[in-house]
C-alpha cells in the first residue's frame, strides 16, 4: 500500500519523491519467463521474506538514504508496519561501484556483484535502528535477484549512519524454471557480517 509506505517515510524524515523509481527491474537473461512476471515485480516498493517480511524501498542517494533518522513516532510506525504486514522499512541505495568500500581480494574475482547501503528501522525492538540484519539482507538480495537485477551476489552494507558499520556478502544459487514468474527452484543464502 503506497500510501502507509508513504508515511512510514514521513515518520522516518522522508517523502515519496525519494523513492527510487528507476529500480523497477525488468526482467534480465538469468530468468526465463513462460509467463509475464507477477505485477507486484514491477513496483520499487515491495514486502520481501526469507523469515520476517521487511518492506524494502530504494531510496534515489546514499545522502537521502543517510539523512533519515529514527522514527518520529514509535507507536504510529508500529501500527502502519502492523498494517501492511511487515516488521520492518528496509532503506536501500546502490553503491557507485568506483567508490566502493569493499574491493576486498575474496570479492575482486567477481565482476557482478551488486553493492548497497542499506538502513533498517525495526517495527518494534526496543530500539529504533538496527545495525546488522541478515533476515532483510538475505530478503533484499532475493528480491532483486527474482526482479532481475543482479548475477545473484549482493554486498549489504549497514549501520553506517549509526557510526556501527557491518557488511553482509549474500550469494544466491538456485535454478528458474519455466513455470511462471522465475521461480521454481529454490534460493539459497548465505552471508558474512564482518562488525567494525
């Protein structure tokens, strides 16, 4: 529901024209559609789960991205999180690869990996942003690998607003089959939060 995402990102000091609108994926070589891909591919916003679902939004800077803060209003956070289904508003903006933070040697033979900055504002934990979170990671990168972006390797950075940068490496391996909108094989994750 755009318009609870919209004040989501009002309790967390941003508007709707921030969304990154050119984040709606096409479909790319490494999905074989039979069928069109399921309309709720095609919008930026979307509920993503591989435990919790998380509400991911593409935020069009990292300096937008950074300059949210903690959410106004707890209570009303946790109520519109409640209605849309999810625990929490996942931020995300790529990183430009010529600046990127992590060019370490076991990442430097892969020429497709994808790399964001990420922040995460929990529905309710007792704290207004979490750091590290591997569940809206692994969510985040299986929900761009199935809109088509990427070759299944994605660098998450998080906590960097907060001063507590963490890193998670999320490499996805699975098969589309053609039975629909890409999926039919399973998705595996796995990830690495190296803590500063």
């Amino acid at each position: 529901n755009h318009e609870i995402v919209a004040k989501l990102l009002n309790l967390v000091g941003l508007k709707m024209k921030h969304v990154d609108t050119s984040s709606i994926i096409q479909k790319s070589s490494h999905h074989v559609y039979k069928d069109p891909p399921s309309p709720h591919l095609q919008y930026p916003m979307v509920n993503s789960s591989v435990s919790r679902y998380k509400t991911l939004v593409p935020i069009q800077t990292l300096d937008l991205l950074h300059s949210a803060t903690n959410p106004k209003d707890v209570n009303e956070f946790r109520i519109l999180c409640d209605a849309i289904g999810s625990t929490g508003l996942y931020l995300y903006a790529p990183v430009i690869p010529s600046s990127s933070s992590c060019s370490s040697d076991h990442l430097n033979h892969h020429n497709h990996v994808e790399e964001f900055e990420c922040r995460q504002f929990p529905r309710a934990s007792g704290y207004p942003e979490d750091p590290a979170t591997g569940i809206a990671a692994s969510a985040l990168a299986c929900s761009l690998y199935k809109r088509g972006m990427g070759q299944g390797e994605y660098i998450v950075n998080q906590g960097t607003a907060m001063k507590r940068h963490s890193r998670c490496i999320v490499r996805i391996n699975g098969n589309d089959h053609e039975d629909g909108d890409g999926g039919g094989g399973l998705i595996y994750c796995s990830g690495i939060v190296e803590m500063d």
